[in-house]
C-alpha cells in the first residue's frame, strides 16, 4: 500500500463513533490514530502487507501484528481491547496512554554540556512495566524507548505485538524475525542470523532495556556499527559484542553494563534490576 495513509474501517467506525480522529504514525505497514469519543480516548492500529522494493523484502507479517497485539492483550486480561481484520490486514483498539516516550523524556539530559542525570524515579518506573510483564510469564521481544510511555501516574509499556508467553489464535500468528538492531540481544542476533528466526526471552528484554536506557541517557547506542549500515552487518556487530565505550552516570551506568552481558545468564533479572534501583 503506497500513499495517503488508509482511513479508519468502517468496523472501527461503528465500534467507536468518533467525535475526533488524528492521525500519530504512519510508517510502512502500518498506521496508529488517536480517537476521541463518547467511550473515552484510543489508540487504533491498522496493519497492512508490506511490498518489496529494491532495497526491503515484502513482510506479509505486519498485517496481522495488530490483531496479534490485540490478543496478547486479551491474554493479558487487558480490558477495553478489540480486534479484528479490514480489507488490506488488521486493526485493533486499546486505551490511548497519555505521555512522553523515554528518549524524548529525556532529552535535556543528552544536550551538549548538560548536567541533568536521569532520573531514577522513571527508570524505576520502566522496569515495573516490564516486570509486570514478566511476572505472567511474558516476554516483550521488542522493547525500545519509543515503547515506554511515561505517564503522569505510571509508566506504561506498550506495542506487544511480537511478544510471546502464551496461545496466539494461529490465523494471526507469525515468526519472531527480530527486532529493531539497537537493541537486540546478540543471542537473538545470532539466532536471526543463522536461522533467519528468533525466540524472544526475558533475558533479551533486559539487555534491551538496558539499550534503551543507555541511548536515552546519552545518545548512543550500545553496539558500534555504521550508521546506515545493512541489517545483517548491524546484526553480526552485536553477535560479536562490539560494545561501545560509552557509560550512563553513576550508579546507573554499573547497572545498565550488568544489563548489556553479552551472555544472557550473566544479565540480572528484572526483579534483582528493580532490587538495586529500590535500594540506591
């Protein structure tokens, strides 16, 4: 699908009556709104087939991610949570999250010669939302700064589509391929490598969050590559620990390094990161 963005389905139409629309992202494969109505505020994915160009392959699987998402949620006893298929893929609806992401969070802490750390209270905060996961017996499989929303009263983690824990209806299924390279554990990297697939465990949800936090804090990756270079190239440095000599402040940075361990078993769990955050 090439173009305008698609409007919202009928199906969503009817479901929502909105009294206001607006359009958040619209990126290859898919669209996200926020819709205001009599029912409170919502976010709206739609999902679609991407098509080969010369440079992508076609990924068929970003049209079923929202109705996929849409049944982890279910799964996870979310309520306000509907799915469903459209023309061209699928859709989903769930409760909008007010607030920033992590990284634009923490922006003035990135600024040239700026004294502001970051704060403990909102790393705090983004471990609960993923231990929460954890403690039902999740895994992410894509956790990344733009996926904590840091709400006035809690943070929330969202985008879960290619999260595994439990059944997924096999019609919207698919094969966990990896995920955005900044912040893929190098097992994964390894394993997409070799096999062209993954399995997202909770172990690579920490090293993620400490990527996402590292980048947040200062602005670089954890993983030194090119910046445009291929996915497979980006892929290989993290498979081979190509770490970057960069560290947050303070205490957080010993804490993110133990996070980043190039082996799994050596990373802390969620639960021992929040121990130490409780405790400094």
């Amino acid at each position: 699908m090439t173009g305008s963005p698609p409007e919202l389905p009928i199906v969503v139409l009817d479901a929502l009556m909105p009294t206001a629309q607006r359009l958040v992202i619209n990126r290859r494969g898919s669209t996200v709104w926020e819709v205001e109505s009599h029912r409170g505020r919502h976010a709206v994915k739609l999902g679609y087939p991407i098509e080969a160009t010369a440079d992508w392959p076609a990924q068929p699987w970003t049209a079923l991610a929202p109705a996929r998402e849409g049944a982890v949620l279910q799964r996870l006893g979310l309520e306000e949570i509907a799915y469903g298929e459209w023309q061209a893929g699928t859709w989903n609806i769930q409760p909008w999250h007010e607030g920033p992401d992590l990284y634009r969070l923490w922006e003035p802490c990135r600024s040239k010669g700026s004294s502001i750390a970051p704060q403990t209270s909102v790393v705090l905060g983004c471990v609960e939302a993923l231990a929460e996961l954890h403690l039902k017996g999740w895994a992410h499989g894509d956790v990344q700064p733009a996926h904590f929303i840091i709400g006035p009263e809690r943070t929330q983690l969202i985008d879960l589509a290619l999260a595994r824990g439990g059944h997924v209806p096999d019609e919207y299924d698919f094969p966990f391929r990896g995920c955005l390279v900044h912040y893929e554990a190098p097992e994964i990297s390894r394993s997409v490598l070799a096999t062209g697939e993954a399995e997202p465990t909770q172990e690579a949800d920490v090293y993620a969050l400490g990527a996402s936090l590292l980048i947040s804090a200062t602005g670089w990756r954890a993983v030194e590559y090119p910046d445009d270079a291929p996915r497979p190239v980006q892929r290989e440095a993290v498979a081979n620990g190509k770490r970057r000599d960069v560290k947050a402040p303070g205490e957080l940075g010993e804490l993110i390094e133990a996070m980043l361990s190039h082996a799994p078993e050596d990373r802390p769990t969620i639960y021992e990161v929040r121990k130490a955050l409780s405790q400094s």
